[in-house]
C-alpha cells in the first residue's frame, strides 16, 4: 500500500511581512503533480494545516481546493490538527466527509477509533491521534499518572487496542526526543514537550507532524516529512520533499523523499555591499526572485541599505552586518572616570563600546563641533 506523508502547511503564513499565500498555492499544486505520478491509496497530513488557530478567508480556501482536488482523485485522505490550529475547527463536517474519503481527526474525547483500508496483504488500520498536551488526556483518565507528553502520548496510545497482528500506522503530531528542529517551529522552554518514541512501538509506520526538516527518528518507521516550503533561513539549505511510503507485507517497510521545487528559493548572500550589487555576482542566478537575508560585512553601515538592495533583490526579507562591530560584544566596566572626562571622551567611549571601534579623527571633530554649538545655543 503506497502513501503520501505530508505534514505542517501553515496556511496563511506571513514570513518577515510577506505572505507565503502564492507560494503555497504553487506548491500545492507541485505535490498534485507527484500524486498524479505516485498515484498512492492515501494522502497523510499530520497536523498544523494552518498558521493559525484562527486562519483567514484565503487560507481556509486554499486548502479547501487542495482537499477537492484530492476528493476527485477518489484518495483516503488522514488529516489531524496540528499545535497551530483549532482542533474543533478541524474537526468541523468531519463525519460527513468521511464518505468521501476525506476524514478528519475529531476533538480528541480519550478514545482513537481505526479507519481501516486492505489491500492484497490484508488490513492498514490508521489511527488519528491530533496533537495533545498531558491535560488533553488526564481529563479522561484521572485514574493514571500522566505528568510528561512521554506519559500522555503513552497513555493515549495504550487505550488504542491495537492489532499487533496487522499492520498498523499512527498519525500524530509531537517532537520526539533527540529529533533536529529549526528555528520556525514553536520550541518549549526545557524541552519539556519531548515524547520518547519507544512509546510508538505498536507502530508499522508513524507519520509524524510539527518538526520542519525531513527526518527519521531511530529509525525509519518514524518519521518527520517536513515542511513543503521553507519557513525560516535556518533551513535554506534543506531539500524539501514529500515522504513515499510503502507498505508490504507486516514488517515490510519502504520509505523515500520526492523533492519538491518553489516557486521561490529561500537564500543566505554574504558579501560586502559594492561586491553583491554587482550585476556579475547576481546576473546568472535567481538571486532577484528569491527570498533574500542579506549579510553585509562592510565596517561602515550603508545608508538606505535595504531600500537599495531592494532594488536589485526585490524579496530582500532581512539585512544584518557581520563586521567587528557585531561580531565582539565589548563589556561596560564602570562609570568612575565620568565626572573627569570631558563631553567628547564620554562620547568617544560610547561610541566605541557601541561599534568595538574608536572614533576616526574626522568624527571627533565633528562631535566636537557639535557639542560646543549645542553648549552655545543653550547659553
């Protein structure tokens, strides 16, 4: 049985000010395509469909889109609410799509029900679990200790009542220990949301949800998609892709990446600021169209700098400087020299903790000036 895993879509999602909106239309359409290549028995989205518990209109209609699409291509599709959205807004029509093949995990109530597909080496049972915090499921087991997300994921897992005998596959939406995260995801203080993944042994195949980088954990039957898109410049060198699962006989598992291509890359251009405004730096790549973090190593700031780098990197989303300035943090001593020093030294020593650098002799001159006509327009 061949599935599609695919996981974290964040509809709706604004990066650095700009909407992502068009480019995860394009890439919707992108994974359409492997399908269409593919042709798997089910589909697997394994949490955060939205950016936001509360999505806009126009996210809400994409993925509406994206779900017919499926629908007309008579998939099973398993869709589970991730941390980022509503759960009760996901689970919204759930029992009436399930007839059309498009089911949608419910509010989780302490009880997850298999929805069981067969093919020639018998019955997959899928189970549903959406994402959970330990209160989500002490509510319905008062009984049992449950402190850690080790002991809720346990917990709900264990009340399953599984068929070791068949092949089983979870979808659910958790970090397990020890797995790679990046700097768009939602991180707890501590690590306190970790889930060790011994707790999935029962499992043929975990398609898991809300890390953003592809990625077994311990091994190949659990396993992270990623994003289809990247959402933060930590991951500019990841490949994106979506998951191929295929299921043989119980205990047969193939697992492999189909990479996907945006409509626009997601790139890192270091350089001094003359260096990468030449057209020779930028002529032979796709530089001008991509998302752009631009790392200036000049000492001096450039004025205007992102309004004259726009002009040539159009989706320019952040500027930093990487020059002795920011790269040496300088340490403040003391104040006891204050009531000796002068007006400029005071200003001098300023400016060098500032820029871990002294003040050109044209500078000092400058403030000078500056100071002695302040002092005259005060008197």
């Amino acid at each position: 049985m061949k599935l599609l895993h695919l996981s974290d879509l964040h509809l709706g999602k604004r990066l650095n000010e700009y909407s992502m909106l068009e480019d995860q239309e394009y890439i919707l359409k992108k994974i359409i395509n492997v399908i269409d290549v593919e042709k798997p028995v089910a589909v697997i989205i394994a949490g955060d469909i939205y950016d936001k518990s509360i999505p806009s209109a126009e996210a809400v209609k994409l993925f509406d889109d994206f779900l017919v699409s499926l629908a007309k291509r008579k998939l099973e599709v398993f869709v589970i609410s991730g941390n980022h959205d509503s759960a009760e807004r996901i689970a919204f029509g759930s029992r009436i799509m399930d007839a059309s093949g498009i089911h949608l995990s419910p509010v989780y109530d302490g009880k997850v029900a298999p929805i069981t597909l067969s093919d020639e080496f018998g019955d997959v049972n899928f189970y549903m679990l959406p994402f959970v915090k330990p209160a989500n499921v002490r509510r319905f087991y008062e009984d049992e200790e449950i402190i850690s997300y080790t002991d809720s994921i346990q917990c709900a897992v264990s009340h399953m009542s599984i068929d070791s005998e068949k092949r089983n596959v979870l979808v659910t939406h958790q970090f397990v220990t020890g797995a790679r995260r990046s700097e768009s995801e939602d991180i707890s203080v501590g690590g306190t949301d970790n889930v060790d993944a011994t707790v999935f042994e029962s499992f043929d195949y975990v398609a898991l949800g809300h890390l953003h980088s592809p990625q077994n954990c311990s091994s190949e039957k659990i396993r992270y998609c990623g994003t289809p898109l990247k959402y933060s410049f930590s991951e500019a060198k990841d490949q994106k892709s979506v998951t191929i699962v295929e299921l043989g006989a119980k205990g047969s598992l193939s697992v492999r990446e189909t990479t996907l291509v945006p409509m626009r890359e997601m790139v890192e251009i270091k350089g001094r600021y003359n260096d990468i405004m030449q057209k020779s730096f930028y002529e032979n790549t796709s530089y001008q169209n991509d998302y752009t973090h631009v790392i200036l190593t000049d000492e001096e700031d450039i004025v205007d700098a992102i309004g004259k780098i726009r002009t040539v990197y159009r989706n320019l989303m952040k500027l930093d400087y990487d020059n002795r300035r920011t790269r040496n943090t300088a340490q403040i001593d003391g104040a006891t020299d204050v009531e000796t020093k002068s007006p400029l030294e005071l200003f001098s020593d300023l400016y060098e903790l500032q820029n871990n650098q002294p003040m050109s002799d044209e500078q000092k001159a400058f403030v000078s000036d500056l100071i002695e006509q302040i002092w005259e327009d005060e008197q």
